[in-house]
C-alpha cells in the first residue's frame, strides 16, 4: 500500500492547458473518487498517474517515489479499465496469470494467487471459458481479478461499470467496495456518476475544466458545498436553485415570493440589501404544508417512485423539485405550500457561486 501525492500538476496538448495545477492528496488504504462531468480532467489525471499521459508541470509520487518518468510498469500499480481489455484468445485464468507470467512469477505462486483472486471474486467456476463466454459483470471481475493479482501499492479504476445495466452496476459497486475493505488497497477511482462517488468513496474529488472544486467526505461534501457547481452537481436529484436579491432580510426571487434569511443559525453572511444572490435548498428539505417562510408553487408533474414521491413545481421564477417520503395527493396545476428547512438552506454569491456559509 502507499499515498499517492499530486502536487501541482499541469497537463498541455498543444497550446490548450487541460488540467490546470492540481493537488491532491491520497491517502495510505484511502478508497479516493475523481468526479465530474464528461470532459472535465478526471480519466486525463488517472491516465497520469498511471504513467499512460506525460505530465506536463508538477510531480505525482506514488508513496516516497516521484514517478514522472518512472515507466507504467514499474509504478507498481493495476488499471481497470471501463472496456475490460481482456485478451479474447486466452482463458480466464491465463488473463487473469498473464502479467505475472511476464515477470516470470514461479508457476506454483502464479496458480496461487489467480486461485485466491478467483474465490475472493466467485470466478473460480469460470476459470477455462472464454471472455466471449462471460456476462458483462463477469468478465469486470475477471478485470479486477487481473489488478488483485498482482498485489499492487495502488488500484486505478477508470469508470468500470459504465458499461453495466443499471442493476448490475448497483451490484458491482458494492462488491468493488467490500473489495476494498477486505484489500486495504489505496485506490483512485474515476466516474460520472455521483451516486457511485457517494456510495463508494472515503473521499471525493469534484472536478470541473481541469480544476479541483472540492475536496471531502461524502457527506461533507452535500452539507457543505463550496459553490454552486459542487452543490449541483452531488446529490440526486440536484439542490434547487433560485435566484433572488436580498431585501431586508429576506430574498426576493420573484413573483412576490420571499425567503427569510435564517440568521439565527449563523448560516449565512455578507447579505446586504441589493446583494444578487442564489438560494439553494435540497428536494428532501422542503416541507409540504403552511408554516415560517413558506411559499405557494404550482405543480408541474408529479412522479412517484414507490419509496418516495417527487413533485417538480413551478415558484417565482424557478422550478423546483420536492422529494417527500409521504405519498403527497396532488396534480398537475394544483397549489400547493411548501416550507424550506432554512437550518437546511444555502446562499450563493450570484456572481462568483461561492457558498455564503459560515
């Protein structure tokens, strides 16, 4: 096992700078996700530390070592990739041997370890097919059985399961992090998706134009978003936004409504009268019915999903999603009330998008 430390690393193709100064810090056994929306860096940084892109400035160590010119395969890590790349003319076991049969590991110890891989990931009854003759899932353990066996410092996973249905990747992503935790391997994980980062990750990485937007837990990351981007972009569905301009003590977002500034909670500061600013609430913290600070919307579309019932509703000027576990009887162009938790609620700096938290 060991860290992984990215200091101010910078990534150039041509005149168009893509990564834009990163530093990151991985911790020793640390399950760490790189999120992000397509195009923002993520698999570009993963490639990186791989050794399979140049760095173009900074340094990227792999626990006491700086390896920028240090060749992939002798980083001392295994790469999971999105498409499997397993070899279609070999068995699963020879796919899952075949690096350690390059670096001329004793038949007997190579044996071993594609047998313990192979139990740890219930491949054991697939051992003489083929890739051709697996499932998608199957042939992503085969993937990972090919990385575990080679006992690396540092597992690199880019996107793995995007390939997956919807089912299938709830299933693999619990058992890439049981894995984990049996492993105690350091691991650097690439996705999309939000909810795998959430589920899976010890810590997140929120990427966006080559840059870190934040750095957190799970759970620190959705209660205490540094801007607009990162609160948009972790939790499912997304934070409402509004947009509004503070008066007297409220926020003005149109159409008569007005949201009083929970100031007793410390949670907000700088709100001068005419500051343009957007509020931010999360679907699960409005509240269904009348009370302190609660506004009237009107219904748009009603989805309910079995365990909860989300309303998309129309106030001021904003749409606005309401996640409830109750099972709420309205229709399409039915008024209703609803009443933020404001212990719950965000402000942003219109212009910046920087969180108004204390």
């Amino acid at each position: 096992m060991a860290t992984v430390t990215i200091s101010q690393v910078k990534k150039v193709y041509g005149t168009t700078e893509v990564i834009h100064g990163v530093d990151v810090d991985i911790n020793d056994g640390e399950f760490c996700v790189l999120v992000g929306p397509s195009g923002c860096g993520k698999s570009t940084l993963l490639r990186m530390i791989a050794g399979l892109e140049e760095i173009t400035a900074g340094t990227i160590s792999i626990g006491s070592r700086v390896v920028n010119e240090v060749p992939p395969k002798e980083r001392d890590i295994a790469m999971v990739f999105q498409n499997y790349a397993l070899y279609p003319h070999m068995k699963v076991r020879d796919n899952m041997a075949f690096a350690l049969a390059l670096a001329k590991t004793p038949r007997q110890e190579i044996d071993r370890r594609v047998g313990d891989a192979a139990q740890i990931l219930g491949l054991e009854p697939y051992l003489d097919r083929y890739p051709r003759q697996l499932s998608g899932g199957q042939r992503q353990r085969v993937a990972m059985g090919r990385a575990i066996v080679r006992k690396p410092q540092v597992f690199l996973f880019d996107e793995p399961l995007s390939n997956l249905d919807a089912k299938l990747r709830v299933a693999m992503r619990t058992e890439i992090k049981a894995l984990h935790q049996r492993l105690k391997t350091t691991a650097v994980y690439v996705t999309h998706d939000q909810i795998e980062a959430m589920t899976m990750a010890d810590r997140i990485v929120v990427m966006k134009d080559g840059k870190v937007e934040q750095i957190g837990e799970p759970l620190e990351l959705y209660d205490r978003p540094n801007n607009i981007f990162v609160a948009g972009f972790i939790g499912s569905p997304g934070m409402n936004m509004m947009k509004g301009v503070v008066r007297n003590g409220t926020i003005d977002v149109g159409d008569g409504v007005s949201i009083p500034v929970d100031r007793s909670a410390g949670a907000t500061r700088g709100l001068e009268d005419g500051r343009p600013v957007v509020f931010g609430i999360r679907p699960e913290h409005l509240n269904v019915g009348d009370g302190v600070g609660s506004m009237k919307g009107r219904v748009v579309v009603m989805e309910p999903t079995g365990a909860d019932t989300q309303v998309l509703c129309r106030i001021g000027h904003s749409d606005i999603i309401v996640m409830s576990h109750d099972r709420i009887d309205v229709h399409a162009g039915d008024e209703i009330s609803l009443r933020p938790d404001l212990d719950c609620a965000h402000v942003f700096d219109e212009q910046t998008g920087q969180s108004l938290r204390h």
